[in-house]
C-alpha cells in the first residue's frame, strides 16, 4: 500500500515549482508592461533611435567628435547667446548645473555670473577637454560631473538651475533623467530649456533635433514641472523656463 505523503510529495513540489515559474513570468510582464507604458519603438527615422516618448522620437547623439560646431565662429551670433545668458533665472547665490555641458560654452560664459557651475558630461572626452577648459580659464567655481544616461548624478536638493541647450531631445531615458533631475533641484528650483523652435521650418537644424513647445511641456509636466514662460527673442530657439512644484 502507498504512503499518501510519499504520493503528495511530488505533486506538491510540481506545483510549488509551477508557481514559481508563474510568479517569475508575472514579474516579468509586469516589468514589461511598466517599461511599455513609458516607451514604444518604431523603425528609427533618420538621425533617430526608433525610441518614442510621449509621440517623439528621440534623436541620437552627437558625439563629441561634433566639438567643433558647439565651438563654431558664428554661434554667438546665431543664437544670440550673450541674450540667452542675460535672460537665465540667476544671481551671484545661483547653483547652475549645465546639463551636456559639451565643451562648456554656455559653463564658461555662465560661471561669473553665478556662485557654481556643474558641468555635468556623459563623455569622458568631453570631461577631460571642460576640466583642462577650467584650469586654463581659472575658472574655480566649475566643477564638473560625470553624469549617468539616467541621473545628473546630484545631491537631492542641491541646484537653483538646470540649464539644458540643445541636449534634451538626446536624453534616452527622458523620464528617468526629469525625475532625477527633479530631486536634484531646490525647492522652486528651476530648469531652463534651450532648444531648437520645432514649429519654424525655417531653422536649419534636422527635423529631430528641434522640438515644439507643446511637446516640451507636456513631458516636464507629466514629471512634476510647471511652465513658467518662454522668452522670446532668440532667433532659433525656445527659451523655455520650468519650475519645480
């Protein structure tokens, strides 16, 4: 005669080893489900990723090969540069994080203006040539910052002002990165967005690496910012200003 215990051990062990299997593959889809609801993907277009936040398609990334450009000749000129530092929310108290400092052309032009600079960079190119930059220019409020592809990589509460030029469009992972940047800033800090007028045919940078107004707006708010006001008087860009609830 068999042991009913012996009988019910297999069945028990079948069935707590399908229950693990059905948990695992439930935490799977839920991750699934909760990385969907944040992005889809598509075929990318020319100079995108195929990744889409909120309907836009995020651009790739230029590299610091593109140093040259950022530090071209007739950038003042085209985008009115000494205006756009003129209109910055900040005073000699101001923490100013530069986010995609790049080779630090707006960092440089800001840091007499402020009490600190964050030149936050991903590239570790970009990081030596700022930190070279600010030896040579004695600039001694700079400090620069390896950032993250989700975080500035910030102290909570640390910064009056996030300014991002012509860099938001590149973020891979814009929700993660506002949210960050979001516990990065101080009480009613703010952030300021530099980027290339979207609704204008006529400014001559590619489709993907301009962005509309509204389309901006709609993605900070979905990440707890408030839209301040957008200065006009840049000849290519929005000067969109947000502020933290």
């Amino acid at each position: 005669m068999l042991n009913l215990r012996t009988c019910l051990l297999p069945a028990v062990l079948f069935f707590c080893c399908c229950n693990q299997h059905a948990t695992t593959r439930n935490d799977e889809q839920k991750a699934t489900q909760q990385k969907d609801t944040v992005y889809t993907y598509k075929k990318p277009a020319k100079n995108g990723i195929g990744k889409v936040y909120k309907g836009r398609e995020i651009a790739q990334v230029m590299g610091f090969s593109g140093a040259g450009w950022l530090e071209r000749d007739t950038r003042n000129q085209e985008e009115n540069v000494q205006l756009a530092v003129k209109n910055l929310p900040v005073d000699k108290k101001s923490v100013v994080a530069d986010i995609g400092a790049g080779t630090g052309f707006y960092t440089f032009r800001i840091a007499p203006k402020v009490s600190k600079v964050l030149a936050i960079e991903l590239q570790d190119e970009a990081l030596d040539y700022l930190k070279l930059r600010s030896k040579e220019l004695k600039q001694n409020n700079v400090e620069v910052v390896k950032g993250m592809e989700k975080s500035p990589n910030l102290p909570n509460n640390s910064v009056d002002l996030a300014l991002l030029v012509d860099v938001y469009h590149e973020l891979e992972f814009p929700q993660e990165y506002l949210q960050a940047l979001y516990k990065s800033l101080k009480p009613g800090g703010k952030i300021v967005m530099l980027e290339y007028r979207g609704e204008d045919p006529e400014v001559p940078i590619k489709e993907l690496h301009k962005t509309t107004e509204k389309q901006i707006t709609k993605e900070l708010a979905a990440n707890g910012f408030t839209f301040v006001e957008d200065k006009n008087g840049l000849p290519m860009q929005h000067f969109l200003i947000y502020q933290k609830k």
